[in-house]
C-alpha cells in the first residue's frame, strides 16, 4: 500500500484541531493536539475503541501530552468503512477467506506513523502507539502484521481479543500459516522481531474492553 497522504486542515477547536488525511489512497479524519511551549514533541497515536469516539480519547489524553511533550494524534475508523472485521480485527480475514495483504487495515498504521511524522515537522520523532479496547484489538494486529518500524511502545489497553504468539491457531488471531521469507512483508512481525519496540498490554480494573 503506498504511503501517501495529503492533508487538509478544518477549523475545530482553539486547542484540538481536525485534519482529512490520505493515508494509502484512503482519506481518514484525524483529530490532533500539538502542546504549547515543547520544542521538541514526541508523538502519540491513539486509537479509539468501539464508540468511534475519537476526538473524545485525544481529549483525555491533553493532560499527559501538555505534562509530557507529546503531540497527539487520533484517527477516526468509521463503522461504515471499517466494520469490527476491518478494523477491531485488521482487516486480515473477512467471511473466513484470508484477504490480499495489500488489503490488510493493519497495513494503514506504518503510512499513518509516516503522516504524523511529516505533519508534526519531525521525521525523527518517537513514535508511541496508544489503543484501547477495539483500538487496542487493532494494535495487536498492527504488532503481530504489520509493526512500523518507527514505533517505541505499543500500549495495548482492555482488549476483548488479541493475536497469541502460537502457530497452533490460524490468523487473525495467531500465527498459523505466517510467511517467513522476507523481513517485512511476511505479515508474522511477533515471531521474527526483537523485543524492540515493547509491547505492552493491561486491563484496566473496572473497564470494559
């Protein structure tokens, strides 16, 4: 999928700004935060969970991006492009057929990692990947298909399902079937990759995935 984007701005708010990205000939509302008075921000990507609420999880997240020099970003899956198949599980299986790899919503996170980068006017920038729940669900995927390569940290927060490191069980849920030949394109990054970046999961007491 070619990582390409343009993006334009919509007026939105005085602190949370709206943008239309292009991210692999697919255009995605992404909400953003940039905090004041940071020369040099690092960048945090969250994704939402099953409400589609994305505006609302960057919104929560201004404290720690103000306290901690994070420029925030928070694409919007919508429900009517991305149902629970496309974007919960990756977009990897759909009516039990494995779909082209080019096809894969997990193939979207490396462009959109490339567009932040660009857009925040760092290249260099650490990247850290935020989800939870749906969001969380699609990060683990992300992880296990398709890790971009500029990503410090995935948190994965309260999600109802994740890919198991096994190949006793087929994709998208493990490892079954995984291609080994090349370093990025075999769709199997939890098997081959060092433990660089971490990847973090928890359960937050009281929370519904």
């Amino acid at each position: 999928m070619a990582a390409t984007w343009a993006t334009v701005a919509i007026a939105d708010s005085p602190s949370v700004g709206r943008v239309t990205a292009t991210i692999g000939g697919q255009e995605l509302q992404v909400f953003t935060y940039t905090p004041q008075d940071c020369a040099s921000p690092s960048i945090l990507m969250i994704f939402h969970g099953n409400s589609r609420s994305a505006r609302s999880y960057l919104e929560s997240a201004v404290p720690l991006a103000d306290r901690s020099c994070f420029t925030l970003y928070a694409p919007l899956f919508d429900k009517e492009r991305f149902p629970n198949w496309s974007y919960h599980r990756g977009g990897l299986i759909h009516d039990g057929r494995l779909r082209p790899m080019e096809e894969w919503t997990v193939e979207l996170a490396d462009d959109l990692v490339d567009w932040a980068q660009d857009d925040n006017g760092n290249p260099d920038a650490p990247v850290y990947l935020f989800g939870h729940s749906a969001g969380a669900q699609f990060l683990s995927r992300v992880a296990a298909y398709s890790l971009p390569d500029e990503a410090q940290r995935i948190i994965l927060a309260n999600p109802s399902t994740y890919v198991l490191p096994t190949d006793d069980e087929e994709r998208p849920m493990a490892m079954a079937g995984c291609r080994m030949q090349s370093r990025r394109r075999n769709g199997c990054g939890l098997i081959w990759r060092p433990p660089s970046p971490s990847i973090w999961a928890m359960k937050i007491p009281g929370e519904k995935a």
